[in-house]
C-alpha cells in the first residue's frame, strides 16, 4: 500500500509546522520507526523555511506566494518534494554552493544550514529548478524503517 499527499501552502511562517505535523501524524499512523519520522519531519520543516523565506518575489507581496509540498510513502521509500514559484538557483547563487556548511559557520547560527541538514539526515537529495519555468525544487527521500506490527508496512 502506497500513501500520497500534496498541499499547497501560503509562503507564511505559520505553514511550516503544519506541513510538519501532516508527515508525522502520516508516518505514525502508517508505522514508520520514530527516529526514520523524526528525520524525515526536521528535513522537511527545512525545506518548507526555505521556500518560505527565499520562494518568491516579496517586493510585490511575495506572502501571498504558494508553494507546494508533496509526500509519498510508497513499500520502503518515503519522498518528499517541496517547490515554490521564486527566482530558483541562479549562476550566482547555485544549488550545489548551498549545501555545504562553510568551516567559518557560527554552531548558533540560525541560518544557513538548511539544505546541508536535508542532506544529512535523508539519504538522497535532489536541488534544482523547476524545468522551464522558475522556482526552487527541493527533493529527498529516505529508506524507512517500521515499528513491529506496522499497518502499512511493506510486504
């Protein structure tokens, strides 16, 4: 059995954990391990502060933006897809520069360390921009794990 879900949502800060408590309570209900729940929740609350914060054009009320979170549990995979409508990675500020934790980075820094969380704690990762059109595409996905007597557990 396979679950799927899609929201769109207001580029609000108030989004974020609402997206957040969507896949834990997806994940618990399905039987999905904690700690897999857990990972996945920290990695997605990244990538909904990202579109949030950098997913639009704010100098013409960019908060009134969408974007687009999609999740899918499907046999042992759960991915997690989050897509907004801003400039997207651009030659001066590309995906690949954004992942790393620069040696120079303050530990109580409060940004900067989103996507290089994404990558650490799912065991693939895609960044890009959407084809053809602008905006940030930000993927991952991750191996799960399930508690004894899970109901959707994978056969």
């Amino acid at each position: 059995m396979s679950i799927w879900w899609s929201l769109h949502l207001r580029r609000e800060a108030a989004s974020v954990p609402l997206a957040r408590r969507l896949l834990l309570g997806t994940m618990e209900t399905a039987g999905v391990d904690p700690d897999i729940s857990y990972d996945l929740s920290v990695a997605l609350s990244e990538a909904c502060a990202n579109a949030v914060e950098h997913g639009g054009d704010t100098a013409h009320g960019g908060c009134s933006e969408a974007y687009r979170v999609t999740a899918y549990l499907d046999g042992e995979k759960c991915r997690i897809e989050v897509a907004d409508s801003g400039p997207g990675f651009t030659a001066e500020r590309p995906a690949s520069a954004l992942a790393p934790v620069p040696a120079h980075a303050n530990a109580d820094a409060e940004q900067g360390r989103g996507l290089y969380l994404i990558r650490e704690l799912a065991d693939h990762v895609q960044i890009g921009n959407k084809p053809g059109r602008s905006g940030a595409v930000v993927s991952f996905d991750k191996i799960l794990k399930w508690r004894k007597g899970a109901p959707l557990m994978a056969v």
